[in-house]
C-alpha cells in the first residue's frame, strides 16, 4: 500500500507523519512525504521530538512533489497546504487541517507530533493495514 503525506515545506509535518507510519505499518506499506514548497531540510526541532518516541528523522531529507514516484497513491493526506495542496493521482484523499510547528515552542511540536501519530494510527486502521510491529 502506498501512502503519500503532504504538506507546505515537507519540514515537519509530512516527515513526522511518513516516519509513524513506516514505523506502525512497518513492510506492508511504501509511505512518502513531500512538500508543495519544500524547504530543503527536515526542521531539527521536530527530529528532536521524534527522538523522544523513538521514531528516526534523522535520515530524512525536503523534497518536493516532482520527486516522489509517478504512481496511483492509496491514500493521499494533506495536512492544512490550503489551495497549495496537490491534484495527484489517489484512491482516497484526507485532509487533517494540522497546524505547522515550526517556530514555534517545543511543547507545540510535541502536541503536534502526537495528534500526528494518532492520525496515523487511525488511517492504518481504516485502511486496514495491520501493523508489522507486536
């Protein structure tokens, strides 16, 4: 199952959100994120918070939405990218509206980090992509 994850800069929320779910739906999902505008560098606030769920960003890198494979997506999540958000080929499409943390204070990322890894939680489950992960 392919799963593509979007936001403005590809620096927080996309990467936050392409990170949970290779983690919870391990090797029975290809997931991705881009940004419409990217910024060229995963914010290191945010791989700071993943780190304290032990989720990696580390290796993660900004890229935009003429990187990603040329594919039909299972899902595609857009996350609050206004008219900026992209018309990709998608069996189904979400938006969760979640703010940008960037900038912003510490305990913001975290709230968002964990509204993100919810959200996530709940696509795998209404997807029906069991976790590789006991």
């Amino acid at each position: 199952m392919k799963l593509l994850f979007v936001c403005g800069e590809n620096a927080c929320r996309s990467q936050m959100a392409e990170a949970f779910a290779r983690h919870r739906g391990g090797r029975r999902i290809e997931a991705y994120s881009a940004g419409s505008k990217p910024r060229g560098s995963v914010d290191e606030t945010a791989i700071s918070v993943m780190q304290e769920k032990g989720v990696p960003l580390s290796g993660h890198t900004s890229k935009g939405l003429a990187a990603l494979p040329k594919v039909e997506w299972d899902a595609l999540v857009t996350m609050g990218c206004g008219d900026a958000c992209p018309t990709l080929p998608a069996k189904r499409r979400f938006d969760w509206n979640i703010p940008d943390p960037a900038r912003q204070p510490i305990d913001t990322y975290r709230r968002v980090r964990d509204a993100i890894d919810a959200s996530v939680a709940r696509l795998l489950q209404e997807l029906d992509v069991a976790s590789d992960r006991r």
